[in-house]
C-alpha cells in the first residue's frame, strides 16, 4: 500500500494529538508530535529563563535545543525528550500552556522547528499535527485535516486531561487560556492558524474520539487509494 502525509490543523483541545497518534497506529505510520516539540522548546526557554522578545536569548536557546521522540517499551508510548531528558508530562503543564504561543509566534523557532519536521516527513507515511502544518510544513500534504470544537467542549476536555496528570484547574481559567491561545495562533503574522482550502473540516464537538479518528482513518484509505489509482494510470 502507498503512503501519504497526512496533516492536521485546528484549535486547542479538539483532541489532535490524541486523535493523530492513533491514526498513525491504525495506519502503521509514524507520529510527528508538533505540539510536543513546541512544548518542548518553551519550557526549554522558560528553564534557561531565556526571553523570547530578545534575539540574543533566541539564538542562544536555538543552539542548545535538541528535541526527539522515543517509544516507551512499558507503555508503547511516543515521548518527548529535552536534550537527552524525558519531559513527556511537563510540557503538559498549564506553566507550558500559558507560554508556548508566545514561543511558537517566534519566527527563527518555528523556521527551526519545521527545519526538523520537514527532514522527518520526506519519506511519506507520517501524520502530525499542529497550526500550521497544511499552510507551511506539508503544503503539499496528500490529506489535510482542519479539526474545530467549540471552547466550552474543549475547556472541559483540557480540564479532565489535567485532572488525569493530577493538576487541578479552573474551568474558567483554562477556557480563557484557549481563547486567549485562539486569538493568538490565529492573529499571529508568522504562519496563522487557518483552514486550508483544500483542507477536510471535522468538527469534533459531538463526536466521540473513536468516531474522529474512524473518519480520519477512512478518509486516508479512502486518499492512498485514489493516489495508488491515479499512479497506475499515469
């Protein structure tokens, strides 16, 4: 079977990064976790108490910043890790959460960053997600997703994937963190959060996460085999 790039956009809390890593089990293809990288990077500069706003701190946290993936053999989970140090659950927190746009609006990261994501997906077969991944890392992705919820949804979905790290938090304070995050990733000059036109919308506000992925798994299926058709008679 060929492989494609799948690509998934949208907001926070709908569920992407949960939703892409299955899918990419279900399709035996490999995980980029964007989301994750930049997580990684902000609490690398939050760390070193680099300042985003001053180029000299940029650059210097660019030259120390290594971020990789490893599989956990007891969980069969991909990690993330920090310069040798595994930081899958810390980047998760809301001390991330309230930073990382501020990171991720920052030019000479994100050309970083999609330096690395690029050199991962020139073999095909991946799925990531992200803000910007059908606009700027994978323009040419063969399936491009644009997943939505509405805020109440995904504050409430971010308040139970909180309380699970057992980190409690308002509601109301994780909602206006999302909105806040919304109006940022969408506002930003350096590569916005936006529908591609040739991307598939999935709202996810009432569906479950089985029902999502399903309908990402088929729409993939559905791609990898009108492109195997059209090679055929090309």
């Amino acid at each position: 079977m060929g492989k494609i790039v799948i690509a998934i956009d949208g907001y926070s809390g709908c569920g992407k990064s949960s939703t892409a890593k299955i899918v990419a089990k279900e399709l035996g293809y490999t995980y980029i976790d964007s989301g994750a990288m930049y997580r990684a990077a902000t609490l690398h500069f939050l760390n070193h108490y680099l300042s985003p706003a001053n180029p000299h701190d940029v650059e210097k946290g660019l030259k120390s910043l290594e971020i990789t993936f490893q599989l956990n053999p007891d969980t069969h989970r991909q990690e993330t890790y920090l310069n040798g140090l595994n930081v899958e659950d810390e980047i998760r927190s809301m001390r991330v959460s309230e930073k990382v746009s501020e990171i991720a609006a920052i030019p000479e990261i994100r050309k970083e960053l999609v330096a690395q994501q690029q050199r991962l997906g020139k073999k095909k077969g991946v799925v990531m997600d992200g803000r910007d991944i059908g606009s700027v890392v994978f323009p040419d992705a063969e399936l491009k997703i644009f997943m939505s919820a509405d805020l109440e949804t995904r504050a409430i979905r971010r308040q139970q994937e909180l309380l699970e790290k057992g980190e409690l938090v308002e509601l109301q304070e994780i909602s206006n963190n999302l909105a806040e995050r919304d109006r940022i990733d969408s506002t930003r000059k350096e590569s916005p959060l936006r529908k591609m036109p040739d991307a598939v919308e999935i709202d996810t506000s009432h569906l479950s996460f089985l029902e999502q992925v399903g309908q990402i798994v088929e729409l993939a299926r559905n791609t990898i085999k009108k492109e195997e058709e059209y090679a055929s008679n090309d």
